[in-house]
C-alpha cells in the first residue's frame, strides 16, 4: 500500500514575510512534519495550493528559505 501526505495552504510568507512566521514554519517541517514522513515511510507529498502567500511577489529571503527546508528536503528518484 502506497501511503501519501496531503498538505495544503502553506502560505510561505506569511504576515508580510514576517522572519518569526518563517521560523515556526522551518521548526514545523524540521522536527515534525518531514520526520513524521519518514516514520510512517509516506514516500509522497501532495502540495495542494497555496504555497506562498502573496502571488504577485515573493521576498527572496522566504523564497530561498522554502527552497531550503521544503524542497530541499525532497528525494527526487
């Protein structure tokens, strides 16, 4: 049985690109969110919108920030 995550509204940038948001959200994939996957052994993620908060523009330093611990957490085989 193939397990997969779900996850949705992300909004990467939140309250103005607000650098204390951002922490909170690397804390929650760091020590919850990417172990918890890899606990379970869910080899798939769906992201299912929402991923940055604002659509038009997004501040480098959350974008490089998304890259990092989000993206750069994934396994591409």
């Amino acid at each position: 049985m193939t397990k997969i995550a779900l996850i949705t509204d992300l909004h990467f940038g939140a309250r103005g690109g607000s650098l204390n948001f951002d922490n909170y959200f690397k804390k929650f994939y760091q020590e919850f969110f990417f172990p918890y996957l890899k606990e379970n052994k869910i080899e798939s993620a769906i992201l299912l919108g929402d991923t940055f908060d604002v659509r038009k523009s997004t501040d480098t330093q959350i974008l490089h920030n998304c890259l990092d611990y989000l993206i750069g957490n994934i396994n591409f085989e």
